[in-house]
C-alpha cells in the first residue's frame, strides 16, 4: 500500500526578525482553525538586544502553540547580514535584477564571515539559545533568507545538527514574487521534490516552493494555480510538498495570504488527501522508515 502523502507547512520569521506577537498570534490562530500543524522557524536573537529565551510572552506563546500539535525549528541566528553566505540568486533578485551585482556587494561586505569556524560560533549560539527556550535541541536549521557557503554544512555536522530546509526545488514562486510571471522557468534539477542526504551528515528537507508572499486579490490565482500544480507533481514522483510561508504575511491584517493557503489546504485535502505534518513529525517518520529519501541531487 503506498503511504499517505505528507504536506508539511514552516513558517519563516517568528522572534528576533518579526518581534510583534500580534502577527504571530494571528497566524496561529489561523493554522489552528484550517487544523493544519505548522512549523514555525523561529529567529532566537534580533534587534535591540532581543533574546528569545527572555522573552517571556513568546515562551509561553510557543510553547502554548507545541502543545497544540505545532513545532518550533530554529532560523539562523540574527537572520542578518549573510550569515552563513550569500543568498541564493532567487532570492538577491528580489532586490533587482542584477544578481551578480548583489553577489559582488554582499561578498565585498561579509565575505570574510563565510568562514566554518564562525558558521559554527553562530550555531553553537543560537542552539543554546533555543535549548533555554525550548529544553531541546532543535531537530532542524533554516538559514535566513537561505544564505549558504558548503561550509554551512561540515559546520552543522560538527555541531550535530542532521536536518537543513535551505534548498528550494520550484524558484518559480520567487519569479511569482518578482511579477516576473512570462519565463519563470521550472524546477531546479538540482534539487529533489522531498527529503535527500545532501552531505554524509546532513539531511536536506527541500521547500518546493513560496506562494503566499504579500499578494494582491489578482495575483491569488496565478500563485495558487502554481501551487496546485507543484502539490501534484510531487505527490506523482512520491516526493515530499514542504512549502514557505512568511509570518508576517500569514498574520497580516489583509488576510490575503490566509486565502491563499486556505484554498490550497482545501484542494490538496479533496484531491490527494494528505497527512499534514510539522517538521518533528517529518523527521520522526524519516527515522522510522515510514517516508523515504529520493535521490540526492545533481
Ligand atoms: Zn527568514
């Protein structure tokens, strides 16, 4: 019997980066009442001297939230400045066209902190951070805005960290974003539609795409089609459809990003019937056997 298909929902940028608890409120509230268990990916330092372990009504917000069936992973540490690299070129294009531009900048200005001896300072810090919230260790790291040398990763093997989400299978949806709709292109061959072993230490849990990043009532459909299409060529070649979402786009106050997800839960539910995972869940089913690695990438 083939297993259940998984759909697996983070959300980026709770804490250090988003510190307005109104917004994460929100987006909770939201994925409690579609009965979907998210991951959150959470920011555990910021600006101002923000730390996640004194933050007092976000302890008890999160933990609130894990005792209802979400989970909370851990995203970089000031999710600032290319922390651990450049971003990737989907991502810089959002800042203009001109990827190599941006490249040549930020390398100019941080290239010097691409280094796995600092990557693992940073991590070393931000898993005791999130060990004093939580009273565990977090099973899995994005980085913010996906910023990443290879060494990123010899640095997660030394600090036992097994499982990124720090590779991205369809950038159609950041061309989405961009409006740049014409030639967006495909998947990245590069990347498999669900869980793979990037490196002999660590596991990568690919995000197939973003499709709910500030819309507008016209670009709904459009992002949606996408997303429909995405869920269902995943599912075909027994892949996993781990997809971004934003907090501060899901707990705005337009709702726009909510409609979006609510239609997509609702067609993937009538046409696939999924099993709606968070992160820990994931992992747990991976350990077991019970989802299976694809192929590493090329
Ligand atoms: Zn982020």
């Amino acid at each position: 019997m083939a297993t259940q298909p998984r759909f697996v929902v983070t959300v980026d940028d709770p804490g250090g980066l988003i510190q307005d608890l109104a917004i994460f409120d929100r987006a909770r509230r939201f994925f409690d009442r579609e009965g979907v268990p998210v991951s959150f990916y959470v920011v555990p330092r910021g600006e101002g001297g923000w730390l996640l372990d004194e933050q007092t009504d976000w302890l008890a917000a999160l933990h609130s939230a894990e005792r209802d069936g979400h989970d909370c992973q851990l995203h970089g540490l000031d999710h600032h400045g290319c922390e651990f690299g450049p971003y990737p070129p989907l991502v810089m294009e959002m800042g203009g066209p001109d990827i190599e531009a941006h490249l040549r900048a930020d390398t100019e200005r941080f290239g010097h902190l691409w280094r796995q001896d600092l990557y693992e300072d940073k991590l070393t810090t931000a898993i005791a951070i999130f060990q004093r919230a939580f009273g565990r260790r977090p099973l899995s790291l994005r980085t913010g805005a996906l910023s990443q040398t290879p060494e990123l990763y010899s640095a997660m093997a030394t600090v036992g960290l097994r499982y990124a989400s720090n590779a991205v299978t369809d950038p159609r949806g950041w061309k989405y974003i961009c409006e740049l709709y014409d030639e967006p292109g495909d998947w990245d061959p590069a990347v498999p539609p669900g869980p793979y072993q990037l490196t002999s230490a660590v596991i990568n849990l690919p995000i197939i795409s973003e499709y709910a990043w500030y819309l507008t009532e016209e670009k709904i459909p459009k992002h949606l089609a996408l997303a429909v299409e995405d869920v269902g060529r995943v599912y075909q070649v027994g892949g996993v459809f781990l997809l971004v979402c934003h907090v501060q786009c899901v707990g705005a106050e337009d709702g726009l990003s909510q409609k979006l997800l609510s239609q997509l839960f609702a067609i993937a539910r009538r046409e696939h019937d999924p099993l709606f995972e968070n992160v820990a869940e994931l992992v747990r089913d991976l350990e077991a056997g019970q989802v299976g690695l694809l192929a590493g990438g090329g």
